[in-house]
C-alpha cells in the first residue's frame, strides 16, 4: 500500500534499473554537490539515498553557483557487473560514472565533449557493443527535438 507521492522531494529527470531483487534510482543535481543521488528500493515505494554518483566536477565553474547548467537526466545501467551513470553536461558533454559497488566511489570520466548533448540512454547489443541514444538542448546548440546516436 502507498500515497502519493511517493518521494517527498525534487528528484527531476529520474532514472530507475532493477538489479535482481533491488531497484536504483539516479536523478539531476544540476550545480549541487555531492551530485545525481542514488537511491535504493526493493519495492519501488520506499526508497532511501545510498549514495552520490557525483562528488565534484572537474571544471572551475562549479566552484560558484551557475543556474542552469550541471548535471541533467542521468541514466543509470548495470553491465557486465558494474553500475554505469551516463552524467549529460549541456556545456561541457556527456560523462560516465562507473563503480563494481552502489554504496562504494564511483570513478567520473568524460565520454565525449560535446554541447548540449542531453538526456543520454546507452544500450550494449548482444554482440557486446554499446551505443547512446541522446536529444539536444536547443539553448545549447540550437537544435531542438532531434534525435541521434553515438
């Protein structure tokens, strides 16, 4: 049984896997660090935040507030035993947090720089390649609602 809402906070652009029996969940952080919460469930209702995909970010400019750019719609993906989170800056590209262990660090690397390349879903294929479907912010490149892959 439950009422909603479910989560009494702002969690924008969530993103949820299940990993056996248990359920992760990333959302945006934009310019607030420790960045994009990782959540926990077993049961899509109760949840609790286990840990941050994002300690800092490796350019200056987060060092002082800056609206409306930072971490946008992470996606969340359990690969070959490792959790990955695709990370989209609009202005710098789109990076990957990777770690063996939810509750463990997670390693932050850029995948591509790029801008405003947003909303990013990797798959890998049954033949082990992995692709990244994103869209475009059109504030960022001035191109709006087309798709493409990487």
């Amino acid at each position: 049984m439950y009422h909603n809402p479910i989560l009494y906070a702002d969690y924008s652009d969530p993103d949820v896997i299940r990993v056996g029996l248990d359920y992760y969940m990333v959302a945006s952080s934009f310019t607030y660090l420790p960045g994009v919460p990782l959540l926990h469930s077993r049961d899509l209702v109760h949840w609790e935040i286990i840990n941050y995909c994002v300690t800092s970010l490796p350019f200056e400019k987060y060092n002082r507030p800056s609206h409306g750019s930072g971490t946008w719609a992470p996606s969340i993906r359990f690969h070959d035993g490792m959790f990955y989170v695709f990370v989209p800056l609009p202005d710098e590209g789109i990076f990957v947090a990777r770690s063996a262990d939810p509750y463990g660090t997670f390693e932050l690397n850029c995948l591509t720089e790029s801008r405003g390349w947003i909303d990013p879903c990797p798959l890998w294929d049954d033949d082990g390649r992995a692709y990244m479907v994103f869209a475009y912010a059109r504030s960022r490149c001035g191109i709006k609602h087309r798709q493409a892959v990487a």
